[in-house]
C-alpha cells in the first residue's frame, strides 16, 4: 500500500514561512514553491499568522492562531493520557480493595 504521509511541519516553520508573505513581500505560490509546501497550506498560516480575526470572532468560528493551536493539540493529548491514567488508578484500587476482603 502507497500511502502519502502527511507532513510535521513545527509552528515556527509556519510562522516563518507566513512571515515570508507578510513582511518579506513574496507571493504565497512564490514562497510555498520555495519551502516546498502547498500554497493553500501557507495561506491557511499566513491567515493564522496575521491574526484577522478579532477574539470574538475566534471564539465564535473556533480559529486559532498557529502557536494557539499547537497547544491545543499538546493539551488535548496530555488530557487523554491523563484520563487513561485514572481509569488504570481506579481499576487498581477496585482491584485491591477486593484482595482486602
């Protein structure tokens, strides 16, 4: 099976090739043809990157800027490993209170 792996990029790679187009003044196709991404890819940072919408406006549609999201996704990870941990905890003690008895 061919699968494409999808690629990693770390946000500040994104913050800096969204820098590229804002301040550097590269076209998107010019910058992503560069860094060897996809140009709809580095407009979705660049968009993140400028910080178009106001708070109330990120709240409500649930866009986040790219560090933002980073953490979203670390903190969502962390949050599953530590309910998988408690779950174990709580079966372990179930499990020695019966040996007690």
């Amino acid at each position: 099976m061919n699968q494409k792996m999808k690629p990693n990029f770390t946000v500040e790679f994104k913050q800096d090739a969204a820098q590229l187009v804002i301040s550097k003044g590269y076209s998107a196709q010019e910058a992503a043809t560069s860094l060897g991404v996809s140009v709809s890819a580095l407009r979705k940072w660049v968009k993140a990157e400028k910080g178009v919408f106001q708070k109330e406006h990120v709240l409500s549609k649930g866009l986040l800027n790219l560090s933002d999201h980073e953490e979203l996704i670390r903190l969502r990870k962390e949050n599953a490993r530590l309910k998988m941990e408690r779950e174990i905890l709580k079966k372990a003690s179930a499990f020695f209170a019966q040996e007690m008895k």
